[in-house]
C-alpha cells in the first residue's frame, strides 16, 4: 500500500471514530454475560456462522474486501449486496496486496439456486483501464462521491440510498442523502438504468437511512439523529415517506417524523419533538420482523466498542427495548460497526444471521489477516417464552 493511500485511510479511519462516536456511559453487559429476566427474548447462542463468514473472503484476484454488506433480496434467486469503500487487488503469499486507492462502492449479486460459497459475483466500474465506484458520482447531487448502504425492491423497482460524502473529511463530511431509482433491476447491474436523485437531507449528525422497512403504501426509516446535534445524544428516530414519493425522486419534502409533543405521538413534517426509539444511534443496521413470534429486531452498536447489541418491539413505532449486548467482538482493534440482520438467511423463528465488520489497526491491511476489513458473520438464536 502507497504511503497516499495509508494517509487516506487512516484519516477516514479515524474520522469515522469521531463521527460516530456517542456519549455512553459504561457497558450495558460488559462480557455480554448478563440477560436481563424480562426481557422478551432470551438468547439461547451465539456461535460465528462456519457458512456465510466465509462469503465474503478475499479474491485471488479482485475483490479484497469491503463495509458495509446491505442485502437485498431482488427475487426467488438472486439477493444484491451493496458495499461502501473497496480494496482490490491480489492476495500473494497469503496477504491481500491492494493494487491502487480503494474505489467507493462494488455490488455483488448471489445466486440462492447454488450452495453460497458457489454464488457471488462482484461488480465495478471502469473508466478506461481505471476501476471505479459502481455508484459513480454525479454531477449536481450533494457531496463528492457516495457510500450505499441501503435498499429495497419495490415491485419492479429496486431503490438505494447512498450518504454523500465531501473529500473534506473535516465537518460537514456528510453532505447528504442520494437515492438511486432502478428501473430494471432484473438485468445484468452492468447494464441498470439508474436515475439519481439528491434528497436534500442528511449531515454529520443526521442519517436517514440507517435501516429500511417497507409496508405499503409507507417506506419507513429508522434514523440516525444527534438530539440538539450533539454526538453524545445520538439516537435513532423514526421517518416514514410515501415510497411512490421516493420513487418519483423526492426527498426531505416527503419525510414525516414519528414525534411527541404533549403526551401525544403522531406523525409531523418537522423533526424538532421526534420520539428517542432507542441508544446508541448508529449509521448502519437493519431491521428484521419474525412474523412467528410479530417481533421487530434491530441491531445497534457504538462503533468504538467491540458489542453489537440487540432491541426488540412489537411495532416500528415502538417501544423499543433496550439494547442489550448479546456479541463480543474478539478481534476489535479500532472500531467494530456495520452490525446488520440479514433476515432472508434466517431458517427459523428467532435466529437471526448478522454481519459486521472489523475496522484494521491503521491502515496496513496487507499484514493483518484476512478477517478484518471483511463482512464477518454470526448466527443468533432466541427463545421465547410462551405465556
């Protein structure tokens, strides 16, 4: 790795410590040893997933490994995965040897008719013989370059969102929020029409698109929101839009807020009284509903800490219970983040599969493993008492 390139990483590095960052105040459970008696889950195990943690393993050649893993299931036998910063290259005598700066975005798709170890395919861009961010970025939207981190498949549509991002990796790194309407999501992703849209909404201490869920005719947000913009207030909201809206290209106009105001919630164009649904706020999660057990889960994390912690409610609105750790993360070194469900890989009722990524010491990839800076994956599984 370039000595431009280590500089780069590591002031990203170290500024996603600072942007997400929150003021937390102890562990929850420390060791993650302690359940909480009235909880309405219990947690049976928690055991690394021997399958999909090596999904995403290290090409011989390309794809290296990347953040963010969002699935999205694009029908019966294909499920996209979206990712932020890239490395490619080769992996010679046993480390991964990035061949040029990171690239923004690469997809790939999973064929479910094939064993999984047997079904991913990557994708990027190319601007001549350059390899470049799938999600190139376009003139006339927010920021410099983009990050995807959400989606979802609406009919023959498939939407994702992206955080813009500033190269200033100063204040005001995000810039805002981009939403990319796909009109045929079914064809190769070479060949996706893809209509960008700047939203007008999102920042440093606001993140729209932390976690999605879709039920007609609302797309519903679990927010990242620093109350009065102060990190150590971060905490996740609630925003829902008409999803026609969002697909017809609309932004922050079309956002409503489950809010309070004089112990009465309701839905609000303006985000001021916005109902806490649950601490620590996070930038990336993901919401799964077990229609067994009509249980929302979702997950959360201070990236700064190596626990990935679970909520649980009976509807989006909430409440929401509070996050309780339920993994220790081993091999935490800087950050451990991106903790996301994956609910079309759960066979069960209670079990959920999650990802999550390990951030390096620095930026020198090439002599810490193969496991960090990679999607890595745990399988959970619940119990519910019946009464």
């Amino acid at each position: 790795m370039n000595d431009v390139m280590s500089i780069r990483l590591s002031v990203k590095i170290d500024l996603l410590v600072i942007l997400m960052i929150v003021g937390f105040s102890g562990q929850l459970f420390s060791q993650c040893g302690d359940w909480p008696a009235d909880y309405p889950v219990k947690l049976v195990s928690v055991e690394i997933d021997t399958v999909y943690d090596k999904l995403f393993q290290a090409n011989e050649s390309g794809w290296l490994g990347a953040d963010a893993a969002t699935s999205i299931v694009l029908n019966d036998k294909r499920t996209l995965w979206l990712f932020g910063d890239t490395f490619l290259g080769e992996i010679i005598d046993g480390r991964r040897v990035p061949n040029r700066f990171y690239i923004n975005s690469t997809i790939a798709i999973q064929d479910r008719t094939v064993h999984p170890l047997k079904s991913i395919k990557y994708y990027w861009r190319k601007s001549g013989e350059t390899d470049i961010a799938f999600f190139p970025y376009q003139k006339g939207t927010s920021g410099k370059y983009y990050w995807p981190t959400q989606g979802i498949r609406i009919e023959d549509k498939l939407i994702v969102f992206c955080m813009s991002l500033n190269r200033d990796w100063s204040e005001n790194w995000i810039a805002g929020t981009v939403s990319v309407v796909i009109d045929n999501p079914d064809e190769n992703p070479m060949n996706w029409k893809m209509n960008y849209y700047d939203m007008n909404v999102g920042s440093d201490h606001f993140v729209l698109q932390s976690a999605l869920w879709y039920e007609k005719p609302y797309l519903y947000f679990i927010s990242m929101d620093d109350l009065n913009n102060q990190p150590e207030n971060r905490r996740m909201i609630l925003v829902r839009s008409k999803a026609v809206d969002i697909l017809a290209g609309r932004g922050a106009e079309s956002l409503e807020y489950w809010t309070k105001a004089r112990n009465r919630e309701f839905w609000s164009k303006k985000r001021d009284s916005a109902v806490t649904l649950f601490a620590p706020g996070c930038t990336e999660t993901m919401i799964q509903y077990d229609e067994s057990w009509q249980l929302y889960y979702c997950t959360t994390y201070n990236p700064v800490e190596p626990y990935i912690y679970l909520t649980v409610a009976s509807q989006l609105t909430g409440p929401w219970s509070e996050p309780v750790c339920i993994y220790k993360n081993p091999d935490h070194t800087t950050m451990t983040y991106a903790a996301k469900c994956h609910p079309e890989l759960s066979t069960r009722p209670g079990e959920l599969i999650i990802s999550y990524v390990t951030a390096p010491i620095g930026v020198d990839i090439e002599n810490q493993g193969m496991d960090v800076y990679r999607p890595r994956f745990i399988r959970v599984r619940l119990a519910k008492d019946e009464q």
